[in-house]
C-alpha cells in the first residue's frame, strides 16, 4: 500500500512589540528542512514595526489582533481560524527554531492518536538539558504544574503539557474540544496548558519531543519582569482558572491547589518573621527581604481571589471566546 501522505502544517508566530525577535524568528523559519505550507504572524502591538518587517519576508502573512497586550491566546486562535492545514505550529516570536524543527514536530503526527506536540526549548543554561528529566510537562496531584522543558530526555515522552513557545496542535483535535479560549490576562500564563490539559482530558496524546528544538531567548515583558508581583499575581489567578477550565470548579484537584498555594503564602510569611530577627542582615536587608515576602504572598492572595471570582463568572458563561 502507498504511504499515507504527510498532513499539511502551518505556522503562527503571535507577538507583541517585538519587532527585532520576528525578524530573527522569521529568519529560522526560512530555513527549515520542511518548508510549511504558510507562516502566519499575528501581531497585537499598537504600531506597525512589525507589520514592516514581516513585509521583507515574501509569502509570509501578517494579521491584525486589535485586541492588544495580553491575549496571546487570542492571537493563536486567529491564527488557527486564518490557516487550513492539519497541523498548526506555534512558535513564540522569541523562539529561533532550529532547521529541522518543523520536521521532527510534523513525524510525531504519524500516530493518529497523538493531539499536540511540543519541543525542547534551550534557554542558554549551562546544565539545564539534565535538569527534571523524569518531570516534564506533569500535571501534579496537587495541582500544579512541572516544566523542565529545556531537558533532554533522549526520547519521546508523553506528558500533560507543552510550553507555548514551541508545540503544535492537531487541528481536528483542537475542532474537538471547541477550540481556543481566551481566558488568561495579564501575563498570558497557562493560555497553552489549558489548551493542553482539555486535549488530554478528550483521549488525545500530548507528546514531549526533545528533537524539535528551539532556542529560546526570552525577551523581556512588555510591562514587569518574569517572577515579578504581577507574575505571582496572574501566575495563581490564571492557575485557578485553568484546573477549572479543566476540571470543574468541584474538583479535588482544584482544592488541592488552593491548599499548595496558601503554604506557599504561608512560607513566605515565615521567611519574613526570620529575616525580622536575622542578626546577619542589615536593617535594610531586613526591611527588602520582610516587604518581598509580604507583597508576593498579598499578590498570591489577590491572585487566588481573583482567579476563583473569573472561574465563577465562566462557569455561568460570562466568558470571552477567542475567534477559532
């Protein structure tokens, strides 16, 4: 019997007033083994540097997303409604994809069984490709979530979650589950997870492969810094959305995570009682350490509060859907 043919497959670089990193993103893309059927590039930024750059790229497409600063998952679920192919890769704008990327993504897609498929992301740590290799991508018991997506696994690993900067979805299986949601302000965390744990949720395989590689360089935020108040803030609000989303507002698994996240808020209180009496510091020392902790435990508790009101309102469908 002939071979089944190869599934078509696009891809949607979303971005944000990052000029400069599509110009390098587009540039990788240009190289790959296996060219795409179309790259598309969705761009929420209030100018058109973007729109300039992507002009210098013939055949490369660029779309409008209006909506602006945090709505990553908006951006993707109209890069999915502006594509056809049965693959859709998502690469983040800085992301530089190795040449054979593409490829080592499309073969995992042989398997009908398989949903999504993410890559390795290499950050530029020395020893990072051995860190958490028996932990990628695991939905825990209590409700949180591993990375470790810089590991090297030497394999194939199925897992619960990809990272956004490098995965790729089945398109029927996305059609399956109703698509992308647009749930997840501010800092955009868990946009990707949620399309990743309802994927598995409906039966579909999520596959960790370490072949499609991508070196990220993680530019800086539009606004804050990564592990910033803001990120703690939208990091718990966003968690609480997402094992809703996912699970049901009842679900253990959710319960779970309140009772993580409050020790966490407690341990941060601890830590700023024992810098009030630490005699190795200074008194400024003391006073920096003690204001951290209490702001990002506040910013946990906020995040929380606010995260269970957004999955009350969802729940009675006052939600946003992004264009699928």
């Amino acid at each position: 019997m002939p071979d089944a043919p190869s599934p078509s497959v696009d891809v949607v670089v979303a971005t944000f007033n990052r000029p400069d990193n599509v110009r390098i993103c587009l540039e990788h893309l240009g190289r790959q083994t296996l060219t795409p059927d179309e790259v598309v590039v969705v761009d929420s930024s209030p100018h058109r540097l973007t729109a300039d750059v992507v002009a210098d790229f013939p055949g490369v497409r660029y779309i409008r997303n209006d909506a602006g600063p945090g709505t990553l998952a908006t951006s993707r679920a109209i890069g999915v409604a502006e594509t056809r192919s049965d693959i859709i890769a998502f690469v983040d704008d800085d992301a530089y994809a190795e040449p054979d990327w593409l490829e080592n993504i499309v073969a995992r897609y042989a398997d009908p069984a398989v949903g999504a498929v993410g890559g390795r992301a290499s950050n530029g740590r020395p020893g990072e490709e051995h860190e958490g290799l028996d932990a990628v991508g695991r939905l825990l018991p209590d409700g949180t979530l591993t990375g470790n997506f810089a590991a090297d696994t030497g394999r194939d690993l199925d897992v619960d979650h990809v990272l956004g900067a490098n995965m790729s979805v089945r398109r029927s299986a996305l059609d399956q589950i109703g698509g992308i949601v647009d749930l997840f302000p501010g800092t955009c965390l868990r946009e990707e997870s949620d399309i990743m744990l309802r994927l598995g949720r409906a039966g579909h395989r999520i596959v960790y492969t370490p072949t499609a590689l991508v070196e990220h360089v993680a530019a800086p935020y539009t606004r804050g810094r990564r592990f910033d108040v803001r990120y703690t803030f939208y990091g718990h609000r966003n968690h609480v959305v997402l094992l809703s989303h996912t699970f049901g507002m009842g679900a253990p698994i959710l319960r779970r995570f309140y009772g993580t996240a409050l020790k966490e808020v407690g341990g941060n209180a601890v830590d700023a009682a024992k810098a009030a009496v630490d005699a190795d510091r200074t008194p400024r020392e003391r006073v920096r350490t003690i204001g951290g902790r209490a702001l990002h435990a506040s910013a946990a508790l906020g995040g929380l509060a606010a995260g269970t009101t957004a999955a009350v309102r969802t729940r009675f469908g006052d939600r946003h859907t992004a264009r699928a």
